[in-house]
C-alpha cells in the first residue's frame, strides 16, 4: 500500500515502485484530521482525475479514494495517538498532526491489511510515527521507508511546491543546499549544536521568511544526542511566505 493525500508527483510514483510487489493499492484522501483549522486543508490541490492517469503510467495500481464522511462517519469519536519519535520538531508547530497522521494510516493499514506500505522519507518524523505506531498496534504490515525524490536543483519534492511563486521557488532550492553545507559539517566533526545554528541563519540568509527548526537528532529516535557513534539525521522546516517546506537526510 501507498498511502498518500493525492495531487501525485513523480516522488509518489517512486514509492510505488518502491513497494516491489505486483499488487499496490494506492490511497488518496487528504485526511482532515491532520490539518489545524489554519492550515491549507482546502485549498490543498486536488486532482483526481490527474492522479488516476499517472498512476496508470505506471500499471494501474488499485486506488482507494475514500470521501471524508466513510473515513470519519457521523459520531467518529477515535484518535490514535503516538508518543515516541513524534515528540518535538514538528510536534511543537503542528501540535495537531501526527494524532491525524496516526489516525488515518491505522484505519488505511486495517482497512487494505497489506504486507507493506510505503512511505517517503522527505516526511522523515511521520516515518518513525508509523513505524512505532504499527509495532504499538501489532498491525502486521511491514513499512518501508523510501528515498526522497528531487528536483533538478535538490528541491524535494511535495505537491504543496505548486504554492510556490517563481521568485519563491528558486528561494526553495536553498533548504537542500543549506542542509547540505550543514550535514558537511557534522560530518567533518562540526559541532552539531553550531551546525543547526549556522543553518538557521543560512536559510534566513537565502531568503526564507521563518524557520521553524533544523535539528540534529538521532536518527532511530529523534532524540537529541552527540553521540559520534549514533546514526544522525538532519532535520529542518521552514517558510517563505504561506508555504511551508520540509527536508531531512542523514548525516
Ligand atoms: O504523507 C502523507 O501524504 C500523509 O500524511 C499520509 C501518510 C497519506 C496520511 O494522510
């Protein structure tokens, strides 16, 4: 299974491929439980009929396109919550979101049962909830985190980049190479703490309006650490004008 919120892009055609199975049921519903009440639930793009097309590029995977009232029926009173890897980052400015995120890939996962669902890395957070969340529950469904799919100029890729303007999208282009320069430093040995703060000012630097975090964290748990022999995973949002754009990779 592929769960995603549709407006489909090559990344999430990747994800389909990464599923390696001859069998995918692809998912499109833009969950409204995971947005806040300020946030671009309805102008999200929506395009289903785009969708349905690409995906037939690529075989005809079977779709599952719900409305939200079989999603959420009337006297819908259940939200799963995860605790772990979903604390802090964007937990501490979509203190809404991965209640929602949990919620939905839950009743996606139980209500298709399959062996695998995919997940994209660029959504880094979200893939350690859903992981947690499915050894939590005992859903036996294997998760499968796949490789962020980029734009020419490192840009990853998100269907919310259509909000972008022409000047904000080349702004857009220095999250990845600010987090770059970034995940370079920590590796030659930086200090992690003067890596994230560098970053910060970086992407201000390039024109970014906001940044609401870059982290260095473990890359199992999220948690803040400095030990050399962990595994590492840069982590950043950030924000030109009302798009909000995300990024991650391992240092
Ligand atoms: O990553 C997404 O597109 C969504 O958060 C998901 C996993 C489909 C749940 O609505």
């Amino acid at each position: 299974m592929v769960p995603t919120m549709g407006a489909l892009h090559d990344g999430h055609l990747s994800l389909v491929r990464a599923a390696g199975k001859p069998t995918v049921v692809v998912s499109i519903f833009v969950n409204p439980t995971q947005f806040a009440p300020h946030e671009d639930f309805d102008t999200y793009p929506r395009n289903l009929d785009g969708d349905l097309a690409k995906l037939k590029t690529i075989g005809a995977p079977i779709v599952f396109a719900p409305t939200p009232r079989e999603m959420y029926p009337e006297g819908f009173s259940t939200s799963v919550t995860v605790g772990g890897p979903s604390v802090g980052l964007e937990t501490d400015f979509r203190p809404h979101f991965f209640a929602g995120v949990a919620t939905v890939v839950a009743k996606l996962l139980l209500a298709a049962l399959p062996d695998v669902a995919v997940f994209g890395e660029k959504d880094y957070q979200q893939l350690l909830v859903v992981k947690r969340l499915v050894r939590d529950l005992n859903i036996p469904t294997g998760i499968i985190g796949a490789p962020i799919a980029r734009e020419a100029d490192g840009l990853a890729m998100s269907s919310r980049n259509t909000y972008l303007d022409a000047r904000e999208r080349t702004i857009a282009a220095g999250l990845n190479k600010v987090l770059r320069f970034a995940a370079g430093r920590a590796r030659s040995g930086g200090d992690l703490r003067d890596a994230e703060a560098m970053a910060m000012a970086e992407l201000k630097g390039v024109g970014f309006d906001s940044v609401d975090y870059v982290a260095i964290r473990d890359a199992e748990t999220l948690m803040l650490t400095d030990d050399p022999k962990r595994p590492l995973r840069l982590l950043a949002a950030a924000k030109i004008g009302k798009t909000r754009l995300i990024d991650n990779m391992a240092i």
